[in-house]
C-alpha cells in the first residue's frame, strides 16, 4: 500500500510568527519529518510524504503538530492519494510524467 500526504501545516497566531515569516515554525515540522525516516518532497507550499498505512502518515501529522503546540492557533491542509497496488510513487508518479513530456518532445 502507498499513501501519499500532501499537507501544509503553519501557525497563523502572533505569539509564533516572526512577522509574515512562519519559516522557523516550518523548519521544526521538516526536521521532524525527516528524522522520522518517512520518504518526503518539501514544495514550496506545503510538503509531501509517503507512508505504508494511514497510521503511519497520520502519525507524522501528529507528530509535525506536537513542534507547534506552543502556538495558540496552527492552519493545516491535508490532502490524500491511497493506492492499494503500488510502491514508490513520490518518485514512480513524477517519473511517469517525465517519461510522456520526453515522448512528446522528440515527437
């Protein structure tokens, strides 16, 4: 099974921003996504990772919270892509679009 998360998770109060930067708050949500060892694509509006389960990917959502619990009001978008069948598509996906754009290029 593949799950693919695409989320966004930011604090919109003032006791957690640095004027219009949430930059060091988005930083603390990367460094725990990536020590978590999770497959992960940072974008510039919002980050994407792979999991096995909805378990696993719900638990990076909990754990990205737990660095900005101190904020009195966080904003978080979550969207998901659950494949049954497939492995390895936050590379195969982007891969498989490639693969068509080359096509038609030498076409």
């Amino acid at each position: 099974m593949s799950i693919l998360l695409e989320f966004s998770m930011f604090p919109i109060s003032e006791n957690c921003r640095d004027g219009d930067s949430v930059s060091a708050q988005v930083s603390k949500v990367i460094d725990v996504i990536d020590r978590s060892g999770v497959s992960y694509q940072l974008t510039p509006m919002g980050t994407i990772i792979e999991t096995d389960t909805l378990k696993e990917a719900l638990a990076i959502i909990e754990l990205a919270y737990e660095q900005l619990k101190e904020c009195d009001r966080v904003y978080s978008s979550l969207k998901f892509d659950i494949r049954n069948s497939k492995q390895n598509r936050l590379k195969s996906k982007i891969a498989s679009v490639e693969k068509v754009l080359n096509r038609e290029v030498n076409h």
